[in-house]
C-alpha cells in the first residue's frame, strides 16, 4: 500500500455551481475563457465586476506577456490589486489564467470544463516557446471548482479525452524504469511509480464511467488529476506520467504546427510507444476501446510520414529541447519497430 499523503495535499477542489462560487468571491474578476463555455457562464452571473475577459487561445508566451502587459494598462490598479484570475475552459484558458495569476500576483481559481487535460490541477505553467513548451514557473489555484453539469454539458469524446493523461502512465513509467535503471535522470521512487501503477488500475476500473461520462467518470478524472498534479509538485518532475508518449506529441506538434485535443495525440502515442516499448500494448489498446477515447491516426490527423518522421528523429528533438531520457534515447529505434508500431495504431477503433 501507498500512503499518498506523503505527496502532500492535492489542491482544494470543490464540487459547485460555477456561477455561486464566482458571486460568491465578491472580487473584480479577470477571466481567462474559451468560447464555448464563456457566453452562457458570463450571461449567468449577477452583479459581478468583470475587470477583463481574456479570450484563451494562444500560449506562444510573447503572446501571453503582451496579454499581461495590456492587462495593466486598461485595467485601473485599483481594480486589478483587489481581482481575481479566473480560468474558465479547456487546457488554453487554464495556462493562460496561471500565466495572469503568476505574473500579476493575484488569487487563481480554476474552472476546468471538460476533462481532457490535466492543466487545472498541475501547478506548472507550460507556454509555447519558438513552437517548444517550456515551464517558466508555477502557481497553485485557491481553489478548483468541479462544476459536473457544465462539465458534462460538453461534447463527450472532449471528456473522453482525459484518458490520456492517465494512461500515459502506462509509457512514463516505463521509460523511467529503463532511465533510472541505467543512473539517469531523476531516480526511481517506488512510491510514485505505485501511485502511477494505482492510477492504471482504476482507470481501467472507471473505463466504462468515462466512456458514458457519467457523474462518477468525470469525479474519477478529475480526482486522478489532483493526485498526479500533487505527486509531480512534491516530486518537482513528472516522469511517472510523462514520457516518451508526450515527447513524440510534442515532436508532432512542433514538426506540423497541429494542435489536436491533447488527452486524444496522448492516447495515441501512449499505443504507439507502448508498442515500441515491447510493453503491453494491447493492454493500452482495451482502454481506448472501453472507454471509447479517439486514438486512431485518421481520426486525429496523424500521417504515416508524420508518424515516421517524428519517432525517428525523436532522440535527436528531445536532446535538443532538453526532455527526458526515454526509450528512445536508451534504444536504436528500427525502421522496422516504426512500420510495426504504425500497423499497430491503424488497427485502433475508430469513434
Ligand atoms: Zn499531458
């Protein structure tokens, strides 16, 4: 058994209405929003003081700086010294809202509204750098508001997606067995490999829950992402949970400038890799088809060129910006494995 208190506390998060916890703060709030959910949150509220509403879509950071920088000069000090930093959305309006919250000092209370990424509960903010993510700092919300009907009231296969972020456990633990077993990089730690290994389980437990996105599905990811986003603050490194599967996405991102829903390229890659891997991809392979995550290659965009170019020249792209060891630094990665692992993926079920 693991006592996962050791990892400290997971931030606070609420089960509420969105609209009560909002009113009820009493302060100006800047938003960080996507579009949808903002306009029928906003059309909800009383009288709230809306300092700014920041439209969340792009985390290029000179983006962000100017975003913060034309923030201080139509918001009246007053009024931005009393606010607080709302993320209200996906994945672009949590970092955005950490980014506001870091750079301004002010409270953060994150409003995650569809579970496909992990960005509400982790206390790292990621920015888009030259195309590269880089972490610049980090910041812990007062709050993270679990709202089930407004979470629920999204498109299912973007609730879907938070498998990803789980499953990738699967490939991180993996390529930080073979890392640590060699001496490299962060070591071992038996704890947060089993909290990895926990999390696996009960995601296959919960398949069914989240494939129907039911109450009980949406608690069990946004309860997994509280423990991952606790046990990488503790740890300062994430590598039970990120490894080569995010490496390659990122490879892909960086390579074709797309940018799928990120719960859904990490599922991908977690079969891809994990078949790469030598380990267990039918295992990966059954998640995705109870819980009915899009991983297959047509339904994300993904080419076999694309496919084949990123994981070859993975070594090389994670070198140059710094990421990890993985599999793929650990082994010569053969034309053959990548055909394999392509004819792999091509056989995943299509939603
Ligand atoms: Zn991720």
């Amino acid at each position: 058994m693991i006592d996962e208190g050791t990892f400290g506390t997971p931030f606070a998060c609420v089960e509420a209405d969105t609209v009560s916890v909002l009113e009820g703060r009493g302060a100006p709030l800047i938003v960080c929003a996507n579009e949808p959910p903002w306009s029928s949150v906003r059309s909800a509220l009383g009288s709230v003081t809306l300092a700014a509403e920041i439209e969340a879509w792009n985390m290029d950071v000179a983006h962000l700086a100017a975003t913060v920088d034309q923030l201080r000069t139509t918001v009246p000090v007053e009024l931005l010294a009393e606010s607080t930093v709302v993320g209200l959305g996906g994945g672009t309006a949590l970092d955005t809202a950490k980014y506001v919250a870091w750079s301004t000092g002010r409270p953060l209370v994150q409003v995650p509204s569809i579970t496909s990424v992990d960005a509400g509960f982790t206390d790292a903010i990621g920015v888009r750098d030259a195309g590269r993510v880089r972490y610049i700092g980090t910041v812990i919300p007062e709050v993270v508001v679990l709202d089930l009907a407004l979470v629920r009231s999204a498109p299912p296969r973007l609730n879907r997606a938070g498998v990803g972020d789980v499953l990738s456990c699967h490939t991180g633990l993996f390529d930080w067995r073979m890392a640590s077993d060699r001496g490299l990089g962060h070591p071992w730690h038996a704890g947060l490999a089993a909290l990895g290994v926990r999390l696996l389980d009960e995601l296959e437990a919960a398949a069914d829950d989240i494939c129907a996105v039911s109450d009980d599905g949406v608690r069990f990811l946004a309860d997994a992402y509280r423990r991952i986003g606790a046990a990488c603050a503790w740890a300062g490194h994430s590598r039970f949970e990120e490894g080569s599967e995010h490496f390659w996405a990122y490879a892909f991102e960086h390579a074709t400038g797309a940018h799928p829903v990120h719960g859904e390229i990490i599922a991908f890659a977690v079969c891809a890799m994990a078949h790469v891997q030598g380990n267990d991809p039918e295992g990966t392979r059954r998640i995705v088809e109870r819980s009915k995550v899009r991983a297959h290659p047509d339904d994300l965009g993904v080419t076999e060129d694309d496919f084949r170019s990123c994981l070859l020249g993975l070594r090389d792209f994670a070198r140059s910006t710094d990421l990890d060891v993985s599999v793929v630094d650990l082994i010569d990665v053969t034309p053959a494995q990548v055909d394999a692992a392509w004819t792999f993926v091509s056989t995943l079920p299509r939603y």
